[in-house]
C-alpha cells in the first residue's frame, strides 16, 4: 500500500514547505517507519491540505491510500469521528468511499504535540524556559489552539532567538519529539500512528 500524507502547514513559502515536510519526517521516522515511510505533502493551509487530499482520493489507483492530516482547531467532543468533527467544524463533505482513519487530527494543533514532550522542551530551549506557564500534561487535547499557542509562546519568551515562533522554529521543534511520549499522552497522534502501522505494514 503507498500511503501519501497530505498536511496542513508549511505556509505558502517553498522553504517553509521543505522545513515543514522534513519535521513531520523525522517525527514519524522515529514512530518506527525508517524503512517503510509514507509520503509527504506540505499544503500550507488547511483548506489546501483538504482539496489537495480530494485530489487525490479522485485520482488514486487501488493501492494508494491517501491521509488527511490537520489541525482539529477545537477539541472533539467525546464519540465524535474525525470527519464528523471537520463536517461540523468547516464544512467539509469526505469524499466517497473514504475511510475514518483517512481524516486525521492534530488535536487542537501541532503545538499540541510539541508541548507534550516537556523532556524535548528543556533541552531545546534550556533554562530560561518558564514551565509554569505551559499547560498541563494531562488530558492536553482539551485546550484550544489559541491556547496552546498562547502558552508555548509565553513560556519560551525569555529564550531570546530560541522563543517559539510558528514555522521555521515549529518544524525544528516538532522534529525533536519523542513520539513514544506523544503516544502516551495523546490519544489522536497515537490514532495516527496506528493507522501508518497498519497500512504500511
């Protein structure tokens, strides 16, 4: 099976594109995938990464299995499939003959993800990390994106040309997790991570 992830994020910049592609890489790299990896495609918004996952389910051959990957932007009420939450959310009709594990959510963000590897954050942003001011690890899927963000951004404000800023230093960033970490604490990215399992074997 060639699976092929369509992401949101990378901005409309081709640099940031690469940067973006190559985060996302190293993360699911690192998920246990060197030999066997899906492709990549940096959309930039989210409404890109959906047409451009449309696309692809209109054109795919019998082996290919494309993957929706975005931001959920809120957080999903409890039972509530993923397409639901983006047919709800943005409006968004999944094509035909999709499957549930097609639609899959950064829950509320990328930043989401990056903020549950505290380990990760020390040695990126080393002491003048204000830890305090980042949410807590538990049940991280609740807090909204603006929160999340918010917060990130607080916490690393003393870290000079190390603070949090969305793109470049995202991907760098989210490059570094662990996901044995993510897996343990969010249940949307381990979502993700089984589903690549079991269709790339």
């Amino acid at each position: 099976m060639k699976v092929t992830i369509y992401v949101e994020g990378g901005g409309e910049s081709k640099y940031q594109h690469i940067q973006c592609r190559k985060g996302f890489r190293k993360l699911i790299e690192k998920s246990g995938f060197g030999r066997k990896m899906p492709g990549i495609f940096a959309c930039g918004g989210r409404n890109a990464a959906f047409d451009d996952f449309k696309t692809a389910m209109n054109s795919k051959s019998p082996t290919d299995y494309p993957i929706l990957l975005v931001d959920s932007e809120d957080p999903i009420a409890e039972n509530v499939t993923p397409w639901n939450h983006l047919r709800t959310r943005d409006g968004w009709i999944p094509p035909n003959s999709v499957s549930d594990e097609q639609a899959q959510l950064m829950v509320t963000c990328m930043e989401t993800w990056i903020m549950a590897d505290r380990v990760v954050l020390r040695e990126v942003f080393g002491a003048p990390l204000q830890e305090n001011a980042l949410l807590s690890e538990v049940n991280l899927e609740q807090y909204g994106r603006h929160q999340v963000q918010l917060a990130l951004e607080h916490a690393t404000r003393n870290c000079d040309r190390k603070a949090y800023k969305k793109g470049k230093r995202s991907f760098q960033v989210l490059e570094a997790v662990n996901p044995n970490t993510l897996k343990q604490r969010l249940p949307h990215f381990k979502r993700f991570i089984e589903t690549l399992e079991a269709y790339l074997g």
